[in-house]
C-alpha cells in the first residue's frame, strides 16, 4: 500500500490514510497544516484521528519554524519495549499477583514515589548522563521551576490516559515487556507555557487556527522552547529508561528461579521534533503521534489494551520523512466510547488480559480504537514486521 496525495496550499498533503475514513474534522486541520508559511512537506499516517491544532498521526516538516501545539503537551511520549528470556511456560496460570507488584513498584495516574528513584540502585543501568540532564532543569522556563521536586519523585512513573505497562507474548512464546509514557507533567506545563507565548507574537495573528503559531528561528522565543523542548525529550526517555528498570526488577523477583535476562531495548519517542535533513533542506520535522522509521530502525506500534502490538524495522521512505504510525489510533473520542461501552463490553473485549474492567478504563476500550492490523496493511512501505505480540497483563494508567 502506498499513499494518496491530495492537494494543499503550499504543499501536497501524502496520506497513508483512507481519506474516505478519516473525519472531516481532520481533514481540515490538515488542509489548515499545508497553509502555513514555513511547510515544506506533510505526512498523513493510517492511524491519524483529530487532534488540537494538528491531527494525531500526522508528520510536518517546517523550515525555521516549530509549532508547539503539533508537538503536543505530552513531549517526547513514546514506546519502551525489551525481549526476555521467559516464555509463555514461565507464566503462572494466575496473573493478578504479577499486576499487583508492576503497580506496586511504579506509580500509574497522578501518583509519583515517595522519593526520587536513584537510577545507581539498578544493576545495568547506565547512569551517565543523569547529573548533566537534572544540572540543565536550571535552564528552563522560569514558570515551571517550582515543579523540580515534583518533576523529580514523577520520574519513573506512568502517567494516566492511554499510557501503560505490558506483559506480553510473541508468536514463538517469548515474554516481551513493553511501556508506553511520556513527559509527565513537567512536559505538560513547559508545553503549555510555551504555546501560551507562541499565541501571542505578531506573526501569528492571521494563521487559520491559533492552536497552529508557531516560533521562528533566530528569535529568543525560539531558541527558549527548543531548550526546553529537547530537555523534556529527553526526560521522557529517562523516564522511561528508568520505569522500564523498575519493571525488570519485578520481573527478577517474581521469576528468581527462571533467573531472566533481556535483550538490548527498544525506545522511540512519538510527540517530539528532531533536526533532519530531506532534499537539500535542513528542516524541523515534528512527529505528532508518529514514529521515526529510517532504514533499518526498530520502532514499536501498539495497538488496544485487548488486541496486541507490533515490533517494527523502518524501511526508510522519505516521502514520509522516515516515519510511520505510533498505534492504531482512535476511531473514537473518550467521551463516545464511555456513552456506547459498558465495563460488560470491557470484559468481553480484554478477555484472557489480565488488567483492570472497571468503569475508569472504558474509554480505553479497544472498541474506541482502529483495528491495528488493517493500520500494519496500509504501511507496507514504511515498515516491516519484526514480531507480532499479544499482551497477558496490561497496567493502564
């Protein structure tokens, strides 16, 4: 399958996507996307669905320029996924003491520890780096310098929505643990205070959507988000970094006698922006719910809490930017799917997962989301399958 092109303003808008399936409401914050100035290129992935500003599943290349709307309050959100050396056999029949100690050892909502995790304490894990990165918290935002003790005790924990922590199988029986969070709140108001001063300077007074202002470079409102961008990037990935040990510490107490071990992990980010080059052009490509897929790169593409995941290589297509989907995405909004499901459909819908059915994750249900295996079909060109896996425990936030 390759992709439609339609047509936009300033550039064509490449859609991986039925366009006959994607909401009209989409289709427009697309149209206004390719109306921007700076744009120099728009890919549409088969999982996207409306978002604020710029839809989620969509990859825009900008010259200068960097929208942080596009990029999302949840900066620098992303996949973690690692294969053990445990096999279905390894698992007990009864997966609700397995639940309980994930949830024990990493806090999931609003929750955060009692005292920051001091990475030192896990055997492995490298901790070069650490000191350097929490030395340039002094550099950001003056708004969110209250939050450092906070911002600290969340790191390695989950997070609420659609994040989680999963147990699952391959088609061979290996044991995989994967995760999926982000930024925290940290992330959250840095983007916020960001977007708030993006809205307010001059040149962003005409733009179609003020959800859509953007900085430009050369500028000390650029040069201060982009600080403060990178650096909530990269606490996301420690944060991930960091839950994902606290994981395999379960998973070594709770199987001693298995005596586990793990392959090399694979991480990708799926709100952010990087410096890339296309074309002759050094551009600012923003991955809003999209993954980087350049030749040869593993990525993770997740799908429903009752449905399974993909492990993925890149295939390097530039006409998407070296890009493809960050999940299935959703068919439907939260509030639609706690109005058509009930915690009776959870129950059918996440058979043989062990997770939680409770009212609080209906709207995660995997009913409100695309079938993930018709979103795999639309990107051959982009990626390749590497393992098709089925989770037995899912932690939702």
């Amino acid at each position: 399958m390759s992709y439609v092109e339609m047509l936009g303003a300033k550039v064509p808008i490449r859609m991986w996507a039925d366009p006959g399936s994607v909401e009209e409401g989409a289709l427009q914050q697309l149209r206004n996307v390719a109306t921007l100035p700076w744009i120099k290129g728009l890919a549409v992935m088969p999982d996207v669905h409306y978002g604020k500003g710029a839809t989620v599943g969509s990859v825009i290349a900008m010259q200068g320029a960097v929208c942080p709307a596009a990029v999302g309050v949840d900066i620098g959100c992303g996949m973690s996924a690692v294969k053990t050396s445990l096999t279905a056999n390894d698992l007990p029949g009864d997966l609700s003491r397995l639940r309980s100690k994930i949830e024990q050892a990493i806090p999931v909502g609003r929750g955060m520890h009692d005292a920051p995790v001091e990475p030192g304490r896990f055997h492995g894990l490298a901790t070069g780096g650490w000191d350097d990165f929490w030395g340039r918290f002094a550099g950001v935002a003056e708004a969110v310098k209250f939050r450092a003790e906070r911002a600290a005790k969340q790191m390695g924990t989950l997070g609420s929505g659609n994040h989680f922590v999963e147990v699952c199988t391959d088609t061979t029986g290996s044991v995989w643990l994967m995760l999926h969070s982000g930024s925290r709140n940290i992330g959250k108001e840095l983007a916020e205070f960001h977007i708030g001063v993006a809205q307010k300077l001059p040149h962003n007074q005409g733009l179609v959507d003020r959800d859509l202002a953007v900085f430009v470079a050369d500028t000390p409102q650029m040069a201060a988000y982009r600080n403060d961008l990178f650096w909530a990037q990269e606490y996301a990935k420690y944060n991930r970094t960091l839950m994902m040990a606290l994981l395999k510490d379960v998973v070594r107490k709770e199987f001693r006698k298995a005596k586990p071990s793990f392959e090399q992990e694979i991480s990708a980010h799926h709100n952010y922006v990087a410096e890339e080059r296309y074309e002759g052009m050094d551009l600012l490509v923003t991955r809003k719910g999209a993954i980087r897929a350049g030749s040869g790169e593993y990525g993770i593409i997740p799908g429903s809490m009752g449905t399974g995941s993909y492990i993925v290589k890149g295939l390097g297509n530039e006409k998407a930017f070296n890009s493809a989907s960050h999940g299935a995405g959703r068919r439907m909004s939260r509030s639609a799917a706690k109005r058509r499901f009930s915690t009776k459909d959870l129950e059918d819908q996440t058979r043989g997962v062990e997770c939680r059915k409770d009212s609080g994750v209906v709207d995660e249900i995997p009913g409100a989301y695309k079938p993930i295996e018709q979103v795999i079909d639309r990107q051959r060109d982009l990626v390749e399958v590497v393992a098709k896996l089925k989770q037995v425990v899912c932690v939702k936030g």
